[in-house]
C-alpha cells in the first residue's frame, strides 16, 4: 500500500524515460503517486522507470506517443484514465531543442517545435483539467528552460514555445486557481544528464560552467525535488510562478 502525501493520487509525466523526466516520475512516486510514464522512442527506458516507480509501492503505466501528435495524446489520456481514473497532477517535461539558422528554416521546422513544445501542453491541459475540475485538486506543471527567458541564435521556435508555455501557464494559474488547481512553470539551467556525459560536450560545459555562480552542472534531482514541493500541500499556495533552477546563472 502506497503512503506519501500523494496517496491515491496519479500523476502522468511526458518525456519521463530518462533525466530530468525520469526524476520526477520517481519523485511522486515516492511520494505515492501512481504514474504514467510517457516517452516517444525508448520504450525499453520507459519500462525500467516504470519498475523502479512500482518499487515504492505504487502502480506505473508506460504510454508510448509522440505528444507532437494530438491523436496520440487523446489516446493516452484515455488509456490512462481507463487505468486510474485521474489525473490530479500532470508534468509537461517533453521538448525538442532542434537548432537551424532562422532564415534556413522551414515551415514545418516551426510547427514541428510548436507542436511538441508548446501545443502538447495545451492538449494534456484539455484532456485532464476536467477531472481536476471536479476533484477540487490538480498540479499542473511546465517544463520552460531558459529558452523561456531569453532568446537563442538557431533556437527561435523553441523560445517562441517556451515563451508561449510561460504564457500558457500563467493564464492556467488564474482561471483555473478558483477550482483548486494550481500551475507553475520550471526554467532549469544547464541539467546533468546523459548527455552530459558525452566527450564533444566538455568544452560546452566549461563554458556554461564559467557564467554559473555556483560552479557546478544541476542535477536532475533538483528539478525534481522542486516538483515534490509545488505538489506538496505546503507547495498548494504556489501559483502561476516560473522557478528558475539554474545556480543563479543565465545561460
């Protein structure tokens, strides 16, 4: 039997197979949420956090789909509706960061970042507001990043999306505070992860690392351990705020 502040609540978690995604969804679950753990490609990932979800005692679903598809998120929905019952908290972690000089950019590179990075918050947002709605409760939080703060060269789309789910966001907060729900938005900075690890990427590291105070890369659980707050009762009078996590950098 799950316990936590989150018993008998389920949270769904987008691009949740791996980093900052896959964190978070142990972090409510730990906190007795149960979890459905979406991811677009890796389902072999999904699985894993799925099982280490249901180590605390919590059930885990895997939901497969692009949420750059709005037919695939009306299908997950469901399924993870028919499974629960409810949604009550929901983490739009998922993105795309492609990066292509403005004027070589095509029309579908646009809408392609929109859809993922910005419409797919919209269509999750529709699918379980309602329930929250009714239950008097709900946590809705966006992953922004610094593209939501300021701009990037080759990254236009993502920060007009970023900016767009900032937005979106605070206008959440506001209509949606009345039922007992709150949103908030997340900017992490430079985040610890695989592909940290990875050897072309020390010299972008030590560069990002020279503009952050603290000195350090984040790590995912940081993110994660904001997450278990704003969903927290303590967290519950926390609305329509974007967090930076970025060791007082601006990168």
């Amino acid at each position: 039997m799950a316990t936590g502040n989150l018993a008998g609540k389920a949270a769904l978690i987008t691009g949740a197979g791996r980093n900052i995604g896959r964190a978070i969804a142990l972090a409510l679950a730990e906190e007795g949420a149960n979890v459905v753990i979406n991811g677009s490609r890796d389902e072999a990932a999904c699985a894993e956090v799925a099982a280490a979800a249901e180590a605390h005692g919590v059930e885990a679903q895997v939901a497969m789909g692009d949420v750059g598809d709005a037919g695939a998120i009306r299908e997950m929905a469901a399924a993870a509706l028919d499974r629960f019952g409810r949604i009550d908290v929901l983490v739009n972690n998922a993105a795309i960061r492609p990066e292509k000089p403005f004027l070589e950019m095509e029309s579908e590179d646009w809408h392609r970042v929109m859809r993922v990075d910005l419409d797919a918050a919209f269509h999750t947002a529709q699918a379980f507001l309602p329930g929250m709605v009714d239950n008097g409760w709900g946590r809705i939080i966006n992953l922004t990043g610094m593209n939501a703060m300021q701009g990037y060269i080759g990254r236009a789309p993502v920060s007009a999306a970023k900016h767009g789910l900032w937005g979106l966001t605070k206008s959440l907060a506001r209509e949606m505070g009345p039922h007992g729900v709150t949103a908030n938005a997340i900017s992490p900075g430079p985040i610890g992860g695989d592909y940290s690890q990875a050897p072309e990427m020390g010299h972008h590291i030590e560069s990002m690392l020279s503009r952050i105070p603290l000195g350090r890369i984040g790590e995912p659980a940081h993110i994660a351990g904001l997450c278990r707050y704003l969903v927290s009762e303590a967290g519950g009078y926390v609305s329509g705020q974007m967090i930076a996590v970025n060791g007082a950098g601006t990168t």
